[in-house]
C-alpha cells in the first residue's frame, strides 16, 4: 500500500509539475510576443498614425478609417446584439420551462459559440445579402442598395456571431440571482415583471456588463466573417452620410456603404503589401492598436463589475 502510495503522490506531483512547466512556457511565449509588438509598433503611434488615412498604396499615412469603421461596426453590432441577447436570456432564465425544446435551445446556443466563425461570414453573405437585401431591394425598388456588401451586413453577422456570448453570460448572472430575492419580491406583491425589472436585472447587472463588453470585444478582433460582407481593401473616404434637416445637417454612419476594418486592415499590409519590408511598421502598429483596444476593453469589464459588484454589497 505505502509503495503504491508512493507512486501516485509521484505521478500526481509530476503531473502538476508538467502543467506549471507547461504555463510557464506560455506565459513566456505570450510576454515575448506581446513585447515584440509593443516594441517594434510603439513608434508608429502618434495623433497622425491614429487618425490620418493610408497613402502610398498603404505604405504610409495612418489607420483613422480602419478605426473608424471598427467604431462603426461596433456600435450597429452592439445596438443588435446586446437588446436581442439580453431579453433572450432573460425569456430562458425566468420565463421557459425546463422542457425537451428548452434543453434544446440552450444547447444550440452553447453549441454556436464554437462555430467557425468564417461559417458566420458565409452565413451572413447567403442570408443578409443574397436573401434579406435584395428582397429588400425589390421591395423598396431602391436598385443595387442592400442587396450588396455593406457595413450593416457586417455588423448584422458580427451581432450573430457574439450573441450567444451575451446569452449565456446574462443568463450566468440572472441565475446567480438567490432564488429567495424572487420569493421576497412576489410575497411583497410585486408581479413577475417587477421583480425581473426591480430585483433580478438590478443585481444582475455587472455581469451582464462584462459579458457584453467581453462579446465586444470578441468581435473587435474578428476578420474571417466580414471578408464577404462589405470590408474594402483601401477605402480612405469614412462611410458618413449627412441626416438634414431643414439647414441643419448632422452627420451619421451610413450602414449601406463599404468600410475598412482594424483586424482587416492589418491582415492586407501582412499579405498583400506591395512592400511588406515598407509596411512591416504599419503592422506592427496597427496591431498594438487592436491588441490596445482589446485590452482596454477586457480592463473596462473588470472595473465595471468590481464596481457594481461592490455596489450591491458582494465581495
């Protein structure tokens, strides 16, 4: 017994001791990585770099329209997929029972999650485009309008592509609601919509925050479903569209134009640079904007949710 013992306390410390060897490596792997980024791109920034256009064939300028048509996107796809996401959760959490069809949905959910997500590109190519834009289009007769690559399409497959994480992260922080709050609010009167509105959302809050922040991101840093959906290659001019009304104009995003995109962007001067020694810069550049951004993004959920969380009194 006690060599046997013996044998398992080895095999079980050297098992632990392979995976602490194995962390470390990628710890390392990812600090020299993130490093050599942070080196080679950190003299690329400058107020030129983030907001001029690219020239030269894209060996110069800076990277204001990819920035800004990664704004663009992110703002359609959040107004999709956040509301969509939200209310879809909270239908499962406190509305569906726990029936074969419910099992079902939430499985199909979780399972979206680990689809390709250039499957998610030609899904939005085959159904937004060829299929919803131009019936739309013979519909409304507007011409060639939606029915082409545009920068709603993109932000619609992106919503698609993010919306189980926000599923499934607002249905983790409505079910970490103590069942006896709910009990509490019904036994005070409140119906059940009041008690979803006043006591479950409430406290559910911050993790509702950062998992769409967290799906944000996500879909910041995502290039394979838009290559079909509207992304251009070198596209200087922003897609604006001025609203008037009467003398006054404002300006908005025009969700029918083509853009550029950060992700798409680096993935061209990588590629297809006509001088990639030229470029090399500009990717390296461009990347630690993204990784930047990604970064602030995953910081921004945690002091929202550290906040919240200290708000309603957890730990």
């Amino acid at each position: 017994m006690d060599i046997q013992k013996k044998q398992k306390d080895i095999l079980g410390s050297l098992f632990i001791n392979s995976i602490r060897v194995l962390f470390a490596i990628l710890v390392i792997v990812l600090f020299l990585l993130i490093g050599k980024i942070v080196l080679e791109g950190i003299g690329m920034i400058s107020f030129e770099f983030i907001f001029d256009e690219p020239k030269n064939n894209m060996t110069e300028g800076g990277i204001g329209p990819a920035i800004f048509g990664t704004i663009a996107v992110t703002i359609i796809m959040v107004a999709m997929a956040v509301p969509l996401g939200v209310f879809s959760a909270i239908y499962l959490s406190e509305y569906a029972k726990d029936s074969f069809f419910y099992r079902i949905i939430r499985t199909s959910i979780n399972n979206l999650a680990g689809i390709p997500s250039i499957v998610f590109g030609l899904f939005g190519l085959g159904f937004f485009i060829l299929f919803v834009g131009k019936n739309l289009d013979n519909v409304l007769e507007t011409g060639l309008l939606f029915g082409q690559p545009a920068l709603l399409w993109a932000s619609s497959t992106l919503a698609v592509l993010v919306l189980p994480i926000v599923i499934v992260s607002t249905l983790e922080a409505l079910t970490s609601v103590p069942k006896s709050h709910r009990d509490a609010s019904y036994g005070m009167g409140a119906s059940k919509w009041q008690t979803i509105k006043n006591v479950v959302l409430p406290q559910a809050r911050p993790g509702i925050l950062t998992g769409t922040i967290l799906a944000v991101s996500r879909g910041v840093g995502e290039t394979a479903p838009i290559l079909f959906l509207g992304c251009a290659f070198f596209l200087p001019n922003l897609p604006i569209v001025d609203l008037c009304i009467g003398d006054y104009c404002i300006p908005m995003i025009n969700p029918t134009e083509q853009f550029m995109y950060l992700a798409y962007h680096i993935f061209i001067l990588a590629t297809q640079s006509s001088n990639p020694t030229k470029t090399l810069p500009l990717q390296y550049g461009a990347t630690l904007v993204l990784i930047g951004l990604t970064i602030l993004l995953n910081i921004t959920a945690i002091i929202f949710r550290y906040k919240f969380r200290k708000s309603l009194g957890r730990n």
